[in-house]
C-alpha cells in the first residue's frame, strides 16, 4: 500500500487580488480510461476495443503488481428483455467492498443511502450515474445499465490486470499476444473470471476469432450507415482526437447482431460511448439525439447534453462548476444561464431566484438576525452586516475566560484580577474597573473557583460593589439587600440563580451563583476599543487580546493573566498541562457519559448544534467534571454555559435538567416555581417599598426559581400576595466567636468585627534604598505593600486589599523594578513572557518592534501579514489565531476574497483535498491548489503542476525551491510555501483591506 502522510500548510495572505476562477481546459484522459459498453464491447486502457460475451463475475481492473492489492473493481452481466446489461459492480478499495446495484448499494454489506462517504471514498448519483471516487486515484462510473467506466491516476501504470489490460501503454502485447502466441478476445476474458463459491457459470465458448475483414463483410449492409453517421460533420471534433475505425465496427458488429429487432439499443450504445470517449479526449460531441433516436428523459426542466460539467451549480453552491476538476460526461444537466435549486427543489431555476437556507428556508430579501449579525438573502447569498449590539466577556467554570472578541482561554489564578477596565468613554460615563477572585477550590488542589467579583467606579476605593459566590451583595463591605438602587445602578435577583446589574451607562453584569459561580460582562458598542484587563481590548481583533498593563501582547494565558494581578504580592500562576481524567478512571467515565449529552443527537442540546458547536463545551466538560470535587456542580455549570450560548444566538434549550442536573429543578423553595426563561425584574416584598424601581427586562432569559406573575417573595424566601408583603432589612453576619482564614492571616469574629493577625514573621532590616514601613505605625488608608506602586504595576489604583501588608518598599518617588531596585519613574523596566528588561530594550512582536519606555512597551504600528495553519490530522489555525480540528474528506476552501454577494475586482482562492489515512477516520491533505487569475497551480504528492484556465488576469507568481519545500510566492501577496509532501506554510498579508473577507466552504 502506498504511504500516507499527514500534512502542514500555511496560507500567507497580503494585499491579495485575483480573478473570479472560471472553467478550466479540459485535457485528454482517453489513455487513463477503461470502459464497457452496449453487446459486451471493452476498451481497454491501451485503447484495444474487443467483444467478450461473458456473464460470470469479471475481473474488470485491479491493482496486481503489489504484494497488497489496493483495489479492484469487478462486474457481472445479465441479459434483460434481449439485450445484455450489467446487474452489478463491486469495487474493493483496501478493506471496503462496495456493492452497486441498480435498486441498493452496501459497504460491507450494510445498505448506505446516496451520497455516502468513507474513508476516503465518496459513492454519489451524478448526472443520471452512480458514481464511485477514491483518493487512491480511482474512479469508477456506471450508468446503472450498460456501460462502466474506470479511471486510474497514473500511478497505476504497469500495474493493472483484468480486462482493462495492464495500463503499460502498449496496445494488443500482453492482452492479446502472450508469448508469441495470439490469443483471442474470449480466451482473454475467461481468463479474468472471478471464481465464487458454490456458484456455477459456464464460460463463453472460444470460436475461431473472426477477422474484421470476415465482420465487414458478412455485414456490409451496416457498414456504410455506421460510418456516415461517426465521421459526419458534426463529429469532427471528435474525430480529430479519437479514431473512429475501432467504434465503426463495433456499431456494424451490434447493428448486424440485431437485425431483427427493433430496439435501437444496438446503435444507440456504440454512440454513446463514441460521445463519452470523445468528451474524455477534450473534444466536444454533437448533441446527435432526437426524439425518433435514442431520446433521452431527464427530470424537472433539465435537458440532456451529451458532454457537461458533472459539478453542477446549485443555489447553495453557486461556484462548483468553477472548482470542476471532474472531466465532462453526458446526462441530464440545467439550461444555460440557469442553477438547480436543490433547497426547494423546484429545478433549473436563474440564480436570482435563489432562496437562502438557515435552519429554515429564506426567499430573496429576507431577513435573518442572530447574535451581532443581520443577514439578508440576496439571490441565494447572505449579505451579512455587523449589528451593534453589546459584546459579552464570560468568566466560566472558575478558570475559562471568553474576551469582548471571542478569544477563549484557560487560567487558574489565586489573587484578585482586572477583569476589566475603562479608563476613558466620555465625559458624562464614569471609569471602572471590574476585579474577580480567583483562589483554588477548599478541598481541591488543582480546581479552582470564582470567588467574587468587585466594582470600582471612579478609581473611588470607599465605593466598591461586592458579589460573592453565595449571591451576596456587598456595597463598601456592608451587606445589602436586593432589590438595590444607587445613582446609575440597579441589582436585583432575575431568579433564584442569577443577580443582575444594570447601568444607565452601557454596563450590565449577570452574575450567576448557582450552582457555581459565573460571571457575564457586557458593554456597549461606545466601549470598542476602550477596555483593558482579562477581558481584552474590544477592538474586534482577536490576535491582540492578551496584552499587557505595559503594552505587550504575551503568548501565553498565565503570563497574560499574571501581568493583571491586582494585589503585586500574589505569586504568579504557571501554566497546567496535566489532564485531571487522567488521575481518576471513575472519574473520567463519569464526566464522558454525562458530558456526552452535549453531543448526542437525541439530547436536548442538539437543536443548538448547527448555531452554537458544543465540541469546546464538551471539553471543558470532562476536564471541569474530573477536575472538581464536585463533579455535578461543574458538569451542570457547563450544561448551563451552553444553555446561556445558545439563548444568545437565538436557541433556547428547554428540559435539559430532565436527564441530569434535576436537583436544581425540583427543588425549589415551597411556593416558587421552576422556569429555563425567566426575563423579568425579580418583584420581591423589598421592591414593594423601594421609591425607584428603574430595572428593565432588557437581559438574556435565565433559569431558576421565581414567584409566578402576581405574587412577590417576603423575607422567608415565600411568595405571597402584594397586600400580604411586609416592610424589612435583612443582613448575613459571621457568628461571633467563629474563624475564617484571609490569606496568610487568622481572623476571629469578635464585637461584630474581623480581628486578623499575620502568620509571618517580618523583618525589619531592608537593602538599600528600601524602606521598612510598618503597618502598625501607619496612618489610615495606607496598606503597605498590598497596594505600593511598582514599574510592573503603575496602574496601582487598581490595587485590591482591605489588609495593610508590613516590610520593605521603595521610598516615594521611586519604583520597584522587579529586581529589587528602586528607579526613577523613566528608567522603568518593563516585563514580557516572564522576564524583565531594562529600559531601551527592543523585542520584535509579529513584523513590529516594541521598546521599553519608561515601564510600558511602546510598538510600530505596521500591518502585519496573518498566517493560516493546516496542518497534521485535520488540525486548522486561522488567520485570527483561533485553532480548530475537522475531520472532513472533501475538498474544502481554505480561503477566498470572493465571499457572499461581494464584488471584487481581482479574486483568489487556496483549496485543500483531504486523504483520510486508512479507515481510521484520521484525516492527512494530498493536494493543495492555488488559484492564481488564469492560473492554477496544483500540488500534489511531491510534485507541482501548472494549468492555464484559459481565462482571468495575468498575476505574477514565482515557484521556487528552499531546502525541502516549494514555496509559491505571487504578486498580490498571496505566499504558500509547501515541503512536498505533508508541510506547508503561508505567510500573510499586510493590507487591512483584505480583513474579514475570507470564506470557508464545503463544494
């Protein structure tokens, strides 16, 4: 068996421009085609035409010249109203038996449904044919009555055996002439027959092979008809490439065979296959059917062509004749000027009047709005728009953050962290900064936990709003109940799990308390580009995301999150690779069965699948359930995420917690109910007395338990009729007497108040110029080294801590430098993937330099080419940084200029064919192929190939050799650099023109 090998390529992309890909020229394939046709006539690959009147099960081509044979392809004959026609084709390709048969086809003897595609194989009807293509280089073709068809790469050559021949290029030697003998046509067939057992066939017997003189003459009647009709005028297209000689006699042979009959099956057969080897040679046939001659019916308004393009253009793949590498075929094909409607399925339609299909069927000029996109159909494509509706920043699970842009990451902090921060948005808004706590759960060392989250608005320390885990709100450390007003803000429950805040200046924050802690940020569009923090900046760019207090965009979630510690004595977090399935077989078979009903199609999770891809929740499913002491908690944290993604684009899950997840559902408080949509401001007795009620319904639904409409919740968590509700306050103390631990320090509740001493032991010698400053001598608001500005933490208003914190620090007016000096403020040095340098020091950052200034990294600001990753078992990075894995065996569109209803001047395109290795299901690229204006450039198994479309712009390219790859470097930017067998790299464009007009497509 030939080797397979898997596959690296990146796409370089820079100011790009190409033309629209027309259809290709079409080249001479007739030496790489065996075929069968009418009253058993072959021809072989070396172009050898005989008749062979078997009806056993024949060898018609395998591969006979290895010791593992690849493929063969075999076929069986069967006489039906008088005229002879093939019941049957099996092709093997490695360890896959395909059955063809006019009423089923099986693999392996199971039944599969049409298309089908296997392991490489795709089995599909294709213009009135069955049609069987391998990536081994084989394609079988049956017109599921009398004719059969394989083509062989030429790979093949010298390899093949049946009564296709040897593929050696060299006509009658080998087939019909074996050691100086002659053998004839029925000699040579017997011996390819197929022996099954316990089946008796009788072979055709061997007569005295006649002459094509002694043919003619006994039926020189038909001689004249036969060659009037081949080599009249409108054949000399095809006469010109392919001799007709050997299809005269083949037609006077049927036609003298079926004189008596009035079937015109004899001449029909003879013409056709002249006409298909003729489309094969690159010619173009005559359409020589009439009604009164071999007429044809096709279905719905198409018409029959004797040569067409088998890809045809339908209104969901508008561009498939374009992409066409197949060689034409006859059948039934749309008129000019016309696609097939295959969503409707209404015929050969004109393509403005396309429908659009997304869950459900859209006529031309509507409207389909999800999430931050409105898309309208215009003529069988979506225009899309982006809409500007808030961007939402997730903190998940206690250690998955998702930024404004949609960048996901991991980190396991144990401090408190900028979530996010703005600075600037206009006069009338005021700044914030969101802080969250992150600590490692209480009994599990490597879980880690959201803990709370802080608002600080104005940079004002003595106005902090505090949520905790158990849903309690605290507003300067004091408890406060909900419903709770002040100035621009609203809290209050939107249900039992989830408390809102809602601003009157673009803010709004869920956050989520049962049965984990989650929190949701979403701002405005007026906030784009004005964030800092975990968070991102909020510029739509994805590859930027992770940058630094100092200006730096890190590689690497913990050196990111690290530099936004919000308390400068926290120790830096490092990077976890371990799998937590791994420590626990139990637990890893717990989290694959319940995280499974992500995937499942019968669960109730699946109506989201084509909107919301469950395969990023369902990893961080088993890895939260085997990581967290409480394994359901975490799984049902998940399930709820994906609930929340869903309703975000549209979806709303209903009776998802009937399987798993119950106890949250059944259990409500007595008199409340459970609901997956609660949208209302929580009316609780509180809210009754409140002067301003100003919160607003305007959030995503959440579930939970509630009150229903009309009733309102007291103090004992009842729901009650309006006239019944009381007047209260409520407060949650820690009992007095008990302790709780704060960091390094014990704290015992005493008097109503936390009374902490410090576990450490300090010192109060300091190297030089440091200071000592003791917290005990210290005046009010002066916290120490909690909250001392540094060179790695200028942004000290920041800074999170209730606690002072003794020992040595830099005396006012310098700064820590991170190496235990002290520095004015422009001799600041700066920090980057974990190491500190000086001031001055220059670092490169994609195609830009960044220097240290004064504490913060100061970029260029070129336009940097984007790079495109494909690379091993399907394994996909894009342009943005976001990787991916897919498995498809098609060939896909890697990326293209020319995307929906778009107009461009020039266009581009890459196209990647995946071979999938073995049957395993693991997928490796054969063939890359790069269009460039009217050229294409094909790579494929370690050679390149160039062909002219005939039509497009003239672009400059140049193919050249560097050490093991070929790299294609063209003149609109576009670079693909490629190692001949499985490696390629892209390296990408500089021009922003070319942002967000990239498409992925299946043809």
């Amino acid at each position: 068996m030939r080797g397979r090998s898997v596959w690296l390529c990146f796409l370089a992309l820079s100011v790009a421009s190409v033309i629209n890909v027309q259809a290709r020229l079409v080249r001479n394939h007739v030496s790489s085609i065996c075929s069968t046709w009418g009253r058993e006539h072959f021809k072989t690959f070396d172009g050898d035409v005989f008749q062979f009147p078997g009806t056993c099960e024949y060898n018609l081509a395998s591969d006979c010249h290895e010791s593992y044979q690849e493929f063969s392809v075999h076929m069986r004959r069967t006489v039906k109203d008088g005229n002879p026609t093939v019941s049957h084709v099996v092709v093997t390709i490695n360890d896959l038996l395909f059955y063809l048969s006019k009423d089923t086809v099986t693999v392996n003897d199971i039944p599969v449904k049409l298309p089908h595609f296997n392991a490489g194989v795709q089995v599909e009807k294709n213009a009135g044919n069955i049609k069987l293509q391998s990536k081994v280089g084989i394609t079988v073709m049956w017109n599921e009555d009398d004719a059969v068809m394989v083509e062989l790469d030429t790979d093949y050559a010298n390899r093949t055996c049946g009564l296709c021949g040897d593929f050696n290029g060299v006509p009658v030697h080998d087939e019909f002439i074996h050691n100086g003998r002659k053998i004839s046509p029925i000699e040579f067939g017997n011996k390819q027959k197929v022996h099954r057992p316990n089946e008796v066939c009788e072979d055709p017997d061997e007569e005295e092979d006649e002459s094509r003189e002694a043919v003619l003459d006994s039926c020189k009647e038909f001689q004249t008809t036969c060659a009037q009709m081949l080599r009249s005028e409108p054949w000399s297209s095809c006469t010109t490439l392919i001799d007709p000689e050997p299809y005269i006699l083949t037609c006077v042979q049927d036609m003298c065979g079926c004189s008596n009959s009035p079937n015109d099956f004899c001449v029909c057969s003879t013409l056709s296959e002249f006409s298909r080897q003729c489309s094969h040679a690159g010619g173009t046939p005559p359409n020589w059917r009439t009604p009164q001659l071999c007429a044809k019916q096709c279905p719905f308004n198409m018409v029959y062509e004797e040569s067409g393009s088998p890809c045809m253009d339908t209104c969901t793949l508008l561009d498939t004749s374009s992409l066409c590498e197949d060689h034409k075929i006859d059948g039934c094909f749309c008129p000019p000027e016309t696609v097939f409607d295959d969503i409707s399925m209404r015929g050969c339609i004109a393509q403005s009047e396309c429908q659009c299909k997304h869950n459900k069927i859209y006529n031309s000029g509507e409207v389909y709005r999800q999430d931050r996109e409105e898309c309208t159909c215009v003529e069988g494509k979506w225009a899309c728009k982006s809409l500007q509706t808030p961007a939402t920043c997730a903190v998940e699970e206690g250690s998955h953050v998702t930024t404004f842009d949609g960048k996901t990451y991991t980190f396991h902090g144990d401090c408190y962290y900028t979530l996010a921060k703005v600075e600037s948005k206009d006069k009338a808004s005021p700044k914030f900064t969101i802080l969250v706590q992150l600590v490692p759960c209480a009994n599990q060392e490597f879980d880690t936990c959201l803990k709370g989250l802080k608002i600080v608005l104005n940079n004002d320390r003595n106005n902090v709003l505090m949520f905790t885990s158990d849903g309690t709100v605290k507003q300067n450390m004091q408890t406060v109940s909900l419903p709770y007003h002040s100035g621009d803000i609203n809290i209050f429950h939107a249900s039992s799990f989830h408390i809102m805040l809602q601003t009157s200046f673009g803010l709004q924050i869920q956050i989520q308390h049962v049965p984990v802690m989650q929190v949701y940020v979403s701002l405005d569009q007026s906030y784009r580009a004005k964030t800092r923090g975990l968070c991102g900046n909020f510029n739509m760019v994805l590859s930027d995301d992770m940058k630094t207090p100092q200006g730096i965009v890190e590689g690497t979630a913990p050196t990111f999150s690290n530099s936004w510690k919000a308390n400068y004595m926290c120790p830096d977090r490092e990077e976890r690779l371990e799998d937590p399935c791994s420590l626990s077989v139990e637990n890893e078979w717990y989290a694959k069965h319940w995280c499974a009903l992500l995937l499942s199609p019968d669960s109730s999770f699946a109506q989201c699948r084509s909107v919301v891809d469950p395969e990023l929740y369902y990893k961080r499913c088993t890895y939260a359930s085997c990581n967290c002491e409480k394994s359901e908690d975490c799984l049902c944290a998940v399930f709820s995420s994906y609930a929340r993604a869903c309703a975000s684009k549209g979806v709303f899950l209903e009776d998802w917690r009937e399987k798993v997840c119950d106890k949250y559902s059944r259990n409500c408080p007595a008199s409340q109910i459970f609901s997956y949509q609660h949208q209302r401001c929580q009316l609780t007795c509180r809210s009754l007395g409140s002067v301003q009620q100003n919160c607003i319904s305007d959030f995503l639904p959440v579930d939970g338990c509630s009150c229903r409409d009309g009733l309102y919740l007291n103090e004992n968590g009842i729901c009650i009729p309006k006239a019944k509700c009381p007047c209260y306050h409520n407060e949650v103390y820690i009992k007095s007497g008990k302790s709780i631990s704060i960091k390094d320090e014990h704290c015992v509740c005493n008097n109503g108040m936390l009374h902490c001493h410090s576990w450490r032991a300090r010192s109060s010698t300091c190297p030089s110029p440091k200071q000592f400053f003791n917290c005990s001598a210290a005046g009010s608001g002066d916290l120490g080294l909690h909250c001392a500005p540094t060179c790695l933490n200028l942004d000290s208003n920041d800074c999170d801590s209730t606690e002072c914190e003794s020992g040595c620090r830099c005396p006012a007016g310098l700064l820590d430098d991170g190496k235990n000096s002290c520095v004015q403020r422009n001799q600041c040095t700066c920090k980057h993937d974990g190491h500190i340098y000086a001031p001055g020091s220059e670092i490169p950052e994609q195609c830009n330099t960044c220097t240290c200034k004064s504490g913060s990294w100061v970029c260029s600001e070129k336009k940097c080419p984007q790079t495109c990753t494909i690379y091993g078992s399907g394994h996909y990075n894009t342009f943005d940084q976001q990787t991916y894995g897919f498995n498809g065996g098609c060939a896909y569109v890697a990326v293209k200029n020319k995307c929906g209803n778009k107009t461009v001047q020039d266009s581009f395109g890459v196209i990647t064919e995946n071979e999938p290795c073995g049957t395993t299901g693991t997928t490796c690229s054969k063939t890359v192929r790069i269009y460039l204006g009217r050229m294409e450039i094909k790579l494929s198994k370690g050679k390149y190939e160039e062909l002219n479309l005939g039509q497009g712009a003239e672009i400059q390219y140049r193919i050249r050799r560097v050490g093991l790859f070929v790299v294609i470097e063209s003149a609109i930017g576009l670079s693909v650099m490629w190692d001949g067998k499985n490696n390629c790299s892209h390296y990408p464009g500089t021009n922003a023109q070319w942002r967000g007009v990239w498409s992925v497509w299946r043809f």
